[in-house]
C-alpha cells in the first residue's frame, strides 16, 4: 500500500483503513496485550528484568508501533491530494513495516527463547489459558477468523 501511495496511485480509503484497524485490533489488542499483560509480568516473576534488557525493548516497540499508527491513520485522511501526507505516510509506513518485521525477529531469536528457559509446563498452560482469556476480553469472538480473511483479501489487492 505504500509502495501504491508513493507512486500517486494511493489505494481506497477503506483498504488502509481496514489494514489499519487489523493492526491496532490484531496487533495490539491482541498479541501485544498478551505480552504486556501475560508473558511479561511471568518472565518478570521468574526474574528477568521488566525494565530495560529484552521487555523494555519490546515494550518500547510497542509504543513505537502506536505511534507509526497514528502517525498512518492522520495522513490517511488527507491523502487524496496533499504530497506532504502520501510522503508522511509512506515513511509512516515504511517504519512500521521496518519495525515489525526487527520485533519479530527479536520474540524469535530473544523473546521466547527467554522465556522457555523460565517457564514450566504447568506455567505453559497457565498462560494459555490467560492468553484466551485475554483475546476473548479484548477482541472477542471470531474476530481472529475475520482479521485472517481481511488480510488474505488485501494481499491479493496488493502482492
């Protein structure tokens, strides 16, 4: 989508919008709050550092992560004709694409390695049955069924 505003052939309003919404929803309200509110304060528990070290630098892409949101969601209303607003949101975008793809890496390669290292299975369980609780409460049900066909639908629109 970006790449589509860049060339001055932005895509609909709606698309953005909805892609948007996928990530303060699915991303946020979803993975992130299972982070923030589950995974965390476990590992914290276990005697990894909540401040600094691998959470705090999670934690703070997160807030970068909302910030680049913001940042999309201001400039998509004007996108239309305004130059200044495709380029504020293609390097919006193009950041948070950047962003996503480093945090990722690091839950990957840093994050749940760590915290295999300190979790039993029982805890395991435990954390799943919270992270559940914690979709359920925060996103509710289905929605995870619908935010997988929006993606689907708006990578064949635009890969």
């Amino acid at each position: 989508m970006a790449a589509k505003v860049a060339q001055d052939a932005p895509p609909s309003q709606e698309d953005v919008a909805a892609l948007l919404d996928f990530f303060q929803v699915f991303a946020d309200r979803c993975h992130h709050a299972k982070e923030k509110w589950g995974l965390f304060p476990h590992m914290g528990e276990a005697g990894v550092p909540c401040m600094g070290g691998p959470l705090g630098v999670m934690l703070c892409d997160h807030v970068r992560a909302q910030a680049l949101r913001r940042q999309m969601k201001e400039a998509l209303l004007l996108l239309g004709g305004d130059t200044d607003a495709r380029r504020r949101f293609v390097e919006a975008a193009n950041q948070y694409v950047d962003l996503m793809d480093q945090h990722i890496a690091r839950e990957d390669q840093v994050l749940f390695p760590m915290a295999q290292e300190v979790t039993t299975a029982q805890e395991d369980a435990k954390l799943v049955e919270a992270f559940g609780e914690l979709e359920q409460q925060g996103v509710g049900e289905g929605v995870h069924e619908r935010y997988h066909h929006l993606v689907e639908e708006l990578a064949s629109k635009y890969l």
